[in-house]
C-alpha cells in the first residue's frame, strides 16, 4: 500500500480533506468554500462542516498548449 500524500486542505479550519498517491494532483486539484448556488462536485468537512467545492484543473500534456476552440467550420 501506498502512502498518501495530502494534496488539499480546507480553507476555513486547515483540516486536510483530499488526499492522492500522486504528488502532481497536488497542482490540478484546489479546494473552496462552495456557495448555495454550486452545482457540481463537492464535499463535507469532518470538522468544521463546511461544504467545499472540490475544483480539478485540466491536465495538459508538458510540451502541449491548449487552445480553447469556440467556433468550427467544416
């Protein structure tokens, strides 16, 4: 088994609440306080009780840039 290694924490008490065994999640995952108008993936502080919106950036390959595309003609 794997170590875990701790990659988000909560914002309000500092309780960590995520943990990943790969070490870069550490900089494709944050965490926030979530409003009640949030409407995707979230989570409960076993401490303070405080909903937290779990926010994933997306991954990009290293050499690659990533280039939104909004309109396409074919």
């Amino acid at each position: 088994m794997k170590n875990k290694i701790p990659i988000a924490r909560c914002p309000n008490c500092g309780r960590t609440v995520l943990y990943s065994d790969d070490p870069r999640d550490k900089l494709t995952v944050t965490v926030r306080a979530a409003d009640e108008s949030y409407h995707g993936k979230a989570m409960l502080c076993g401490k303070c009780k405080t909903m937290l919106a779990v926010i994933e950036k997306p991954k990009v390959a290293r050499g690659y840039v990533a280039i939104p595309v909004t309109s396409a003609t074919f």
